[in-house]
C-alpha cells in the first residue's frame, strides 16, 4: 500500500527544455522524478506551465548563447502569467551562479547538478517570493536510488548514468567546473536499473558518464571490487538479448580488460566512441590529454585486433590555442589512418577559467578555425561513405527501433557498430525485436537493406 504524504506541488505544472549532451538528458529525467514525487506534474506544453526550467550546457560559448536568447523569449509567457517560475538549471547555472540572477531578472531559481534534490524547496522558495539558489557541488552525489522518468525515449534503447563528474582538466575543458569531482554509482543501483529497463521492454543500454573507464565501486574495506570492465560484464549479464553500450572513453584509461570483456559478449555492441580531440601530440599535451598520437593509435590497433568489425567514432577540436597548419594536418592523417565510423567536430572556444583561459592565447584566428573545422568535416564525410560503403553486401543483425521517419511501410533500426539501417517493414516485426538484414545501398548517413529469410 503507498502511505500519502504531504507533497508541495500540488499539480503545479512543470516543463523542461534541455541543451546540451546525454548527461544531460538523464538529469532532466531525474528531476522529473524529484518533482512528480512532490506532486508536480509534467507537460510536454509550455503554454500551460507553472514552472518553465531550462537544463543548460556550457560546454562551447554558442551553447549559452542559445540559452539567453532562450530566455528572452520567456519573457512574454512571464508576462502572461505572473506567477510563472523560470528555473535554470545544470552547467551554465554552476559556471555563472548569481550571476544569471543579476543578468537575467525573469530567472527565479539557480541549481547546479548536484542540487536536484532541492529543486521542490527551491521552487517554494521563488512561490514566496524569493529567488531560489543552490550551486553546491557534491563529492558523493549520483542520484543512484533515484528512478528517471524516461521522457523522449523510443522504449528500446535506454541511457543509464554510472558516474558524474570529471577530473581529468583537459585545459580547454569547462566540465570539471560545472560537473564536478568524478564519482562512481553504487552497480546495485545500476544493474536494478538496467533490469527494471529490460523488464519494461527495452532492449539496449548505454551506460553513460564523462569518463566511464574511470568508473571504479569501492567497499567498505575501500578497495575497489567493481571496475568498468567488471561492471560491463554485470550489465551484460541480465539478459543475452539486451544490448549494453556505453559513452564516452577516455583513450588514456581503455584497457585491454576491456576489449578482452567487449570482445567475449556478443550483446556488447562493438561500437567504441574514443574522441581523440587532435592527431598532433604536441597539441594533445598542451590540451593535457595525457596520451600521444602513437599511443593513441596503439590502442586503435588493440580494438582492431580483438575486434575487427568494430566501429570507432570520435571527437576532434579544431584551432585550439597554438594549433600551426603542421598540427592540423596530423589531425586529418589521424583520421584518415583510424578510418572513423562518425565523429563530431568542433571549433575551438575558449571558456572561462579554464586552463587555456589563464594559460594560453586564442590565437587562431575565427576565419581559420572555420576553414580547419570544414577541412575536417569533407573528410569525415568521406570516412563515412566509405565506411558505409565497405557495409554494403554484409549482413547485420539490427534491433529495430519503429518505423523509418519517411515511411509506415519501412523498419529502421541500428547495427551493433550503432549505424541506422532502414529496410522494408515485414509481418510481426516492429520495435524491440532482432532482425537478420543485408545491407544493399547507403548513403553518409544512412544503411538500406532487406530482411534475410531464416
Ligand atoms: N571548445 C570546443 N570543443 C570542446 N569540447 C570540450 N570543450 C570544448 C571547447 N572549449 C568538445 C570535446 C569534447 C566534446 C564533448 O566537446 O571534443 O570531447
Ligand atoms: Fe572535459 Fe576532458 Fe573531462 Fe571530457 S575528459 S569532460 S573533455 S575534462
């Protein structure tokens, strides 16, 4: 029987837009939870909401950019009714803190990651009258009793947060600031996620954190008894058809336990997203990667070795502080050598109170970051064909997840490698099922196939 208790919601009406990586997208769920727990309801609807919270990402300066222009545009739902709450949450509540209440006067509330918890009192707090702030940040925090509300999910594939934070200081990096110290989740909380997710039909996991081969579960005595390749085979092991993958790596920490665990679990996707930021060592230091471009590669030719089908994405900055014309050509060789599946590219910005904010220079000019990122972008865009190209005439087993956007009459789903392949729908056949199919034409984008008959 479910004792009532006092909430302090009282169906008030919450919605949430969120900016910004997967991280991100699992926090708004978690704060869902928190305040539906409270009597809050949620809606999809911003015309009917009491409370609007904006879930923010501080990670290149357009990202905020976004965000104020964002909240321009709230003004007017303010003005149409008073008693609206605006709430901004996560990274760029953390960077600016007070600041966004002096910047911005229709923000009635501030919280930063780990304060999700107070998000109810925060809100009684701006009802009252007040402004409600808490930018605390936490060195145990992980919501792990915590159940998401799963929101824009497509019921077959499901993320899961094993650890927040980082510590790694990458110098152009702004997510130590905002995210805080690296912390692990207790694996019980994760694996009976990972089994309530199967149970309620969804068929592949990501497990998600900044840096998840750090992940590490210390007991009592404080030594560690769960690694991240301990944890994989753990999640691997609820069902065989459930996939398990996981974002993001740092190459610095993927170790051959690893592979070996990737390479002995047919449900552990052979996809690997390792973002190598840059294929020049020089810049790789001054970024304080703590790896070189040989090591990288080195670990390049383990993955291969173990597994030979497996995809590699990555991300790349370009016109980072220094970065000569010699450097950017050791990112394009990289490319081309490692032959990325996907990747997503970036032009360098400078963020404050990072590193490279009090150490190093901007000093590559706006108009040749844009050059060097569009060089970087045509080349990807060739990997890509070529890759999708080298599929062509092999057969994959695909969990399909609904309908292709274009057609009723046409399944889409992706491969273990997580590329989408689109192929002709077919009698008993629809999301969370497995299908065998063979790839026959593709785009840069794009898999088309037909159902192989068994
Ligand atoms: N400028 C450009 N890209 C950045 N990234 C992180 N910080 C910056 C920055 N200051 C990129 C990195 C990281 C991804 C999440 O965002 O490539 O892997
Ligand atoms: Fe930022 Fe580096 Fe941590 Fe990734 S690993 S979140 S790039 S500091």
């Amino acid at each position: 029987m479910k004792i009532a208790r006092a909430t302090t919601g009282g169906g008030e009406k919450l919605y949430i837009e969120t900016y910004g990586c997967q991280m991100n997208v699992g926090d708004t769920e978690i704060i869902v939870s928190i305040m539906q727990d409270e009597g809050y309801e949620y809606t999809r609807n911003i015309d009917e909401a009491d409370i609007i919270l904006v879930n923010t990402c501080s990670i290149r300066d357009n990202a905020e950019q976004r965000i104020w222009g964002r909240l321009k545009e709230f003004q007017r739902y303010k003005r149409a009714k008073r008693s609206l709450v605006v709430g901004i949450v996560g990274c760029m509540a953390e960077r600016l803190k007070e600041q966004l209440l002096e910047k911005e006067p229709i923000v009635d509330i501030v919280a930063g990651p780990d304060s999700y918890r107070d998000m109810p009192k925060l809100v009684q707090a701006a009802r009252a009258g007040g402004k409600g702030i808490n930018v605390a940040l936490s060195q145990e925090e992980t919501y792990g009793d915590i159940r998401p509300v799963r929101l824009d999910s497509n019921g077959v594939s499901a993320f899961i947060s094993i650890m927040r934070g980082c510590i790694n200081m990458c110098s152009y990096c702004v997510v130590p600031y905002t995210r805080g110290i690296e912390r692990s989740r207790n694996p019980e909380t994760i694996l009976r996620e990972a089994r309530e997710c199967y149970e309620a039909g969804y068929r592949e996991i990501t497990l998600l954190g900044q840096n998840v081969n750090s992940y590490r579960w210390k007991n009592e005595q404080g030594e560690v008894c769960v690694d991240f390749p301990r944890l994989m085979e753990m999640v691997a092991a609820v069902a065989p058809d459930l996939r398990v993958r996981f974002a993001t790596s740092h190459p610095k920490d993927l170790s051959d336990r690893l592979i070996e665990v990737m390479a002995a679990h047919d449900n552990i996707c052979k996809a690997i997203h390792l973002p190598a930021q840059s294929g020049s060592t020089r810049m790789l230091q001054i970024m304080n990667r703590k790896y070189t471009r040989e090591w990288y590669l080195g670990r390049i030719a383990a993955i291969r070795a173990a597994m030979p089908d497996c995809a590699i994405t990555t991300d790349l900055i370009a016109g980072f502080c220094t970065e000569t014309l010699e450097d950017h050509a050791d990112t394009l060789s990289l490319m081309r050598e490692v032959g990325y599946e996907s990747a997503f590219m970036f032009k360098f910005s400078m963020r404050p109170n990072t590193y490279a904010a009090r150490h190093l220079a901007d000093d590559v000019s706006e108009e040749e970051k844009t050059r060097r990122l569009t060089e970087i972008i045509n080349l990807q865009n060739e990997l890509s064909i070529e890759s999708n190209r080298r599929d062509v005439g092999k057969t994959f087993e695909v969990l399909i997840e609904g309908h292709s956007k274009r057609s009723e009459a046409q399944l889409c789903g992706r491969t273990s490698q997580n590329k989408m392949v689109v192929f002709d729908a077919a009698e008993g056949l629809g999301a969370g099922n497995y299908a065998k199919v063979v790839i026959t034409d593709c785009s840069s984008a794009t898999l088309f196939g037909k159902l192989v008959k068994e």
